[in-house]
C-alpha cells in the first residue's frame, strides 16, 4: 500500500466537503466557475481555485489549460505567481448560447451579486 501524500489528502478532503455542501447540481460548469473567479481574481492560485470551486488542483490545472488553448484566458507570469486575464469577446462555445460572450456572462453574474 503506498503512503497518501499530504497534496492526494488535501484534495480528497475538499472533494468530500465540495460533495457535502453541494446541491447535487449547478447550472455552471467547473469551467465556467473556475472562469468567473478569476474574473473576479486574476491572481489566485491552483489551490485558492479548487478551494473556491470544490475541485482538485489537479482539475483546475486541467480546465486553466483548456480555458487558456481556448483562447478564454491568457496567462503571464508575475514573480512567482501567474496572473490570467480573461478574453471577454470569447463567444459561449455552446450552440445555443453561442450569441453571448464571456463577459456578457460575466456582466450579468457580477450584476446579480450587486444587487
């Protein structure tokens, strides 16, 4: 049997409390929340992201790089740390959303915690 390192023990920990909080279902993606925090946020890390999302690191690593190869989010790096900037003219990939754009989505969530 080999040893849990203490990242495998962390991340199973906030999967367990992701599960244990969460509804069951949500009408965002893990994608799409992990692109509205860094909206909100464009300096916080792999760990900070899955905490807030209820992820692994390892599946946020996993969607930056598929937000950042989708033309959704560029990276750059900051001393140590990367910071990532969020392309708001990107169209929603899905069929039926495909009019709207990431920061019209982005808009309309941000309005909604203002009021």
């Amino acid at each position: 049997m080999s040893a849990v390192t203490m990242s495998e023990a962390t991340e199973t920990s906030t999967r367990t409390k992701a599960r244990a909080t969460s509804p069951g279902w949500t009408f965002l993606t893990n994608h799409g929340h992990v692109l509205l925090c860094l909206a909100s946020d464009s300096r916080l890390t792999m760990r900070e992201l899955a905490l807030k999302v209820g992820i692994t690191e390892r599946a946020v690593q996993g969607i930056v790089a598929d937000l950042v190869e989708g033309g959704y989010l560029t990276r750059a790096k900051v001393g140590r740390r990367n910071s990532y900037t969020v392309n708001a003219q990107g169209r929603l990939r899905h069929p039926l959303e495909a009019d709207h754009t990431v920061g019209a989505l982005i808009d309309a969530l941000a309005d909604a915690d203002r009021t």
